[in-house]
C-alpha cells in the first residue's frame, strides 16, 4: 500500500527509535513524501540532534537511511491537486494543503499524528497506532 508520509512522522523516526522508524523500515509499505519535508526536516535539524542526542553526522546518516525508505514527488506532480487541496486545507491548516494534493496525486492515504488532517474528509487519514497495527 502507498502511503504519503507526512512531516511530523519522519522528525519522530529521526528522534527516536520508535513506532515511526519500525513503521519506516518495515517494508509493509511504500511511503511517499514532498520535497517539503526534507527541507522541514533539515530545518529542524538542530533541534532534533539536541532532542535525540546524536551527532551532525549520526542525524543524516539516519536521514539518509530514513529517505531511502521514502520516494520524494516532485512538486509538478501535486501541482494540478493544489487548488482542490487548498479548498480542502483552507479552513483547517493551509501548510498542510500538500501533503492533500500529494495523497491525491498518487491517491493514496496520509500518515500522520497532526489533528488537523482528521478534521478533513476527502483523504484518509492514519495515525502512527493505526499503521503499527498493520505490521
């Protein structure tokens, strides 16, 4: 099954080893995500090496391996969903308009823990418990 990964679970998997980096590498799944969330990970990455206690090097060793997981669209690919997205995300959290216009790119479901894709819906939406159950 395709699932489109969002941010807040690929920062979960670099901090801890958790139920997100076991979901990443269980193979059960093929995880999708935007170009977005590289550049909001690695925005991140000072808090996320405090938080996880690693090194530079150790957080994209581990980034690394996470992106190996994961296939990046390419923003020309959403780019036509964007404005169905943003009418969806409009009221809701517009940041997050595409990750929708991803999962319907690719017409799949969201992985997530963030609460404001579960106000939407037009996109099927996972929580990390949901996914953990499946593997």
């Amino acid at each position: 099954m395709n699932v489109v990964v969002n941010t807040n679970r690929i920062i979960a998997a670099l901090i801890k080893n958790s139920i997100s980096r076991k979901i990443l590498f269980s193979g059960k799944f093929i995880f999708i995500t935007l170009d977005l969330s590289k550049k909001e990970t690695e925005k991140y990455k000072n808090h996320i090496i405090k938080k996880a206690n690693i090194s530079e090097n150790e957080f994209y060793k581990l980034l690394k391996a996470i992106f190996t997981r994961i296939y990046v669209l390419n923003d020309v690919i959403i780019e036509k969903y964007m404005d169905e997205a943003k009418k969806i995300m409009d009221n809701i959290d517009k940041a997050d308009a595409p990750f929708i216009a991803a999962a319907l790119a690719v017409n799949s479901p969201i992985w997530s823990d963030d609460k404001h894709f579960q106000k939407q819906h037009k996109i099927t939406v996972f929580k990390t418990e949901d996914l953990n159950r499946l593997i």
